[in-house]
C-alpha cells in the first residue's frame, strides 16, 4: 500500500519535471515564429535536444555564493521557492480516478499552496543581501498578494456553478460539452478576470515589473547560479503550467473531448498547452506597465469586478435552483 502511494506522485513529480523542460522550448520556439526568427535550432533534430543541453550546461556552472550572503535563507530559498509549484500538482485529477489526491477541497488546496511561493521568493531576496533582489522581491511580494485575491474570486466562479470544491466534480459538472467558459456572460469574464490575474500572479509580461531588466537586471534571482538558478526556473514554469492546467480544469471541462475515455488525460494536457500559449502569446505581444498602473488595475478594477461577479454567479445558482 505504501509502495502505490509513493508510485503516482514520483510519477507525476517526473512527469512534470520532463514537461516543464520541453514547455520552455515550446516557448521559445513560439517567440521566434512570432518575431519571424528561428529559435533553439542547432542541438538536435529542429532542436529537439536543447532542454537537455540547457539542463547540462546548468548543471556544471559553478555555484557562486554572496560574501555577504544569508547562506542558511540563500541556499534554502530556491527548495522553499520549487516545493510549492510542485505540490500544486498534487490535487489535479488528469483523468477520472488518475491523480495523486482528490481531495474535497482540491481547489482551496491549490489556490493556498499555490500563494505559498511568495515565502521562498521573499527569501532568496532577503538572503541575496543584494539591493536590488531585494527590492525586486518585495515588488513581488506586493504584486502576487495584490493579485491572489482576484485569481482566487474568478476560480470560485466555476466553484459555485459546480457546487463542489472537488476539482474532480467541477470537472465533471462540465461534462456533454457543457464548458462553464460557455456559461453566458459570467463564464467569459470569469476566465478573462483569470486570466488576468494567472499573468499578475506569474510576473508575465506587462506584469513583469520586479525583474524589469532596465531597472532590476534579472530581479530577486540576480546573485543565483547554476542549478540553484534552475531550481527557480523550474518553479516558475511549473507554477504557469499549473495554473494553465486549473484554468483548462475550470473553465475549458478538463479531460473532456471527442473520442474515446483514454484519450482523456491527452485532452487535458493539450487545452492546458492551449492556455499556456495564450500566456506566452500576451507576453511578447505587450509591452510592460508601471508598478503604479499595475496596483490600480488589481485593486481598483479587478478586485471589486470579480467580487460583483462571484456575488452574481452565487444569485444566479441560488435563482436556478430556487422552485
């Protein structure tokens, strides 16, 4: 019994660790064709091996510690940083009865430890003992909180249409093709406002300000190096496809499609890559705002809009199932 339970979650702990290492030549690749370029090409077929190149030369640079580095809170950061963008993947079902945990309030999980990366953040800021880490750390700071509550109102949307916090029964509320991005007038801007937010929340640009290369050179992760610098990268990048999965879960019927029940998971993975596209697409076809612009845009228009949305999706359940 203990071997099964330990079985699925290296499963997916590896799964997604070979994906985010393809998803950043997906990006790559789709930034070049944007920009009329031609990308990672040489390592590889079509470049096919670039990730593991990538990977290798990370793993032989040399890892460089501050003199006047917190070495404890330094070296520790980027394991308290990765930790939480892996555990998100804890609670997504792939499948019906394929995931490491279904538990009844999958969602509120996600949306807790998902927050939870601002802790290790914060301290590889802190323990950098670097001006402008620090600084890039706490704008950080303030912008994925600023930015948490409106992501976490508009994933609550398909919470109240589904009446469960089981990401597996809001999957299956969606069921006949019946996606809640279809739900009229609240779907679309529940998963407008979320993905919005999934942007804020992932320092995407034009929310990219604490690593703004003029201002902050690479922001809070400046003094890392070699695979303590991988280890971030690898965070953030789980964290957009995390995010890009719970957004295809809500709003898109998760493994729902044509065909038969075991192309369900592939289903799944392909919507998820649909959303995280669409991320990359917002990226680098904008340019980034003020820090200023970006506070007013959370707490002046995204916070009280998705509020009065989840106020109204809750009136319209109540209206619908009222005799």
């Amino acid at each position: 019994m203990t071997l099964t339970m330990l079985i699925a979650p290296f499963v997916v702990l590896n799964v997604v660790i070979g994906m985010v290492t393809y998803v950043t030549l997906l990006e790559r690749k789709f930034a070049a064709r944007m920009q009329s370029r031609i990308g990672p090409y040489r390592v590889g077929p079509h470049g096919l091996l670039q990730p593991i190149a990538d990977a290798l030369k990370l793993m032989m640079k040399e890892d460089i510690v501050p003199t006047a580095a917190d070495r404890s809170i330094y070296n520790l950061a980027p394991i308290v940083f990765l930790l939480p963008c892996m555990l998100i993947f804890a609670t997504i079902p792939f499948a019906p009865g394929l995931g490491v945990a279904d538990l009844n309030i999958g969602i509120l999980f996600f949306l807790a430890v998902s927050a939870m990366e601002i802790v290790g953040l914060f301290m590889a800021g802190w323990g950098s003992n670097n001006k402008y880490a620090l600084l890039s750390a706490m704008r950080a700071v303030n912008q994925i909180i600023s930015y948490d509550l409106p992501f976490i109102f508009s994933a609550l949307v398909p919470v109240l249409l589904a009446g469960s916090l089981r990401l597996s029964d809001i999957a299956a509320a969606q069921g006949g093709g019946y996606w809640f991005i279809f739900y009229p007038v609240i779907g679309q801007l529940a998963f407008l406002f979320f993905i919005i937010s999934t942007l804020a929340a992932e320092n995407r640009v034009p929310f990219d300000i604490l690593e703004a290369e003029s201002e902050l050179v690479a922001g809070f992760r400046v003094e890392y190096s070699g695979m303590k610098f991988a280890l971030i990268q690898l965070g953030e990048y789980a964290h957009v496809i995390g995010s890009s999965y719970l957004g295809a879960l809500l709003f898109l019927g998760a493994w729902g499609g044509p065909g038969p029940e075991w192309l369900g998971p592939i289903w799944f993975t392909l919507k998820a890559v649909v959303l995280f596209l669409l991320v990359t697409w917002v990226r680098w076809s904008f340019v980034r705002i003020r820090v200023d612009q970006i506070l007013a845009l959370s707490w002046k228009v995204l916070m009280p809009a998705t509020l009065l949305l989840l106020v109204a999706t809750g009136m319209v359940v109540v209206w619908r199932i009222a005799p």
